[in-house]
C-alpha cells in the first residue's frame, strides 16, 4: 500500500484560523456583568433601607421611609456613574484598530448588564439579609430602584467618557503641514 503526499507550494501558506469572538473582545462584556453582582451587594450595604452605612441615619434604614427612596436611588446612580467612567477610560487607547467597534459595543452592553445585575443582586441581597417587608404596605414599600434610568448611567457614562477621550485625542493631534 502507498502513502498519499501532499505537496504544498513554497509561496502558498494556510491563513490563520480566525476566531470571530477573541477572549479579550468579550472580556468587556464579563467584566462589567460580573463586577454588578459586587456592585449590588455593595449598593445594599451603603443605601439607606439596606445596612444604612452612607447616612447612618436610623430614620432612612427603614425600607418603607419614602424619605429613603431618593438617597437609595443616588447611592446606586453615584456607583453607575463611577463604574461608566472607569469603564470609559480602561477603553481609552483601544479604540484604534481592527475590532474597535466591537469592543465599544461589548463595553455599553456590558455595562447595561451590569447595571441591571447590580439592581437585581441588590435586590436578592435585601431578601436574604434585610428586614421583611411589611405585607400590608405592599410591594413597592421594600427595598428596590424608583428610577430605572439609573440602570443606563453606566453605558451612558462609558459612551460618554469614551467620546471625550476621543476628542480630546482628535484635536491633540498636530495638523500635517
């Protein structure tokens, strides 16, 4: 029996098997849906209904105070901006490139997972360690988000931050003569 050869041209070489998903493309939608659930259970630790640590107050510390609705809402939308904003500078300088886009895209979505996990894993966070809610009262009595918009602060903030640093970058550039 014989052995088939197979002869390759010298110039001919196989091109590399591209991977339409790179790790680290999709590392900017993990990273940001990961870090919410710690940014949930941070938020039920400082806003006031959860463990009350930002005001001390024990007035706010009660979930049903309507008085605590507006600091809870802050204290997450402060942490959904600082995230956007870190978010939009670790991008800086990746920006250039094949795949650029791609990474943008991966960096809003994931931030607006993120939000939304940080929303929810603080809300399970009030289930398992906070007060019961009073039954009589209802459910929007407990701990919970009033104004949803605070969940699009951080890709708003990222898309933000990432136009700035653009522009910034565009203008810094010297004119060719």
């Amino acid at each position: 029996m014989t052995e088939s050869t197979l002869h390759v041209p010298a110039g001919i070489t196989p091109a590399p098997h591209s991977r339409p998903w790179r790790s680290r493309e999709v590392l900017w939608l993990a990273l940001p849906a990961a870090s919410g659930v710690l940014l949930g259970v941070v938020w039920w630790v400082l806003a006031p209904g959860g463990l009350n640590l930002v005001s001390g107050n024990p007035d706010l510390a009660n979930a049903a105070n309507p008085d605590s609705w507006l600091p809870r809402d802050l204290v997450l939308a402060g942490m959904m901006l600082v995230s956007g904003c870190f978010t939009g500078v670790m991008l800086d300088g990746k920006l250039q490139g094949p795949g650029a886009g791609r990474r943008l895209g991966f960096a809003l979505v994931g931030g607006a997972v993120g939000g939304v996990m940080a929303w929810l894993t603080g809300l399970l966070a009030a289930l398992l360690w906070g007060a019961a809610p009073d039954p009589a009262l209802g459910l929007e009595y407990g701990f919970t988000l009033r104004s949803f918009a605070v969940l699009l602060l951080w890709p708003g903030a990222t898309a933000f931050v990432t136009f700035v640093l653009a522009l910034f970058g565009v203008l810094s550039r010297k004119p060719v003569k």
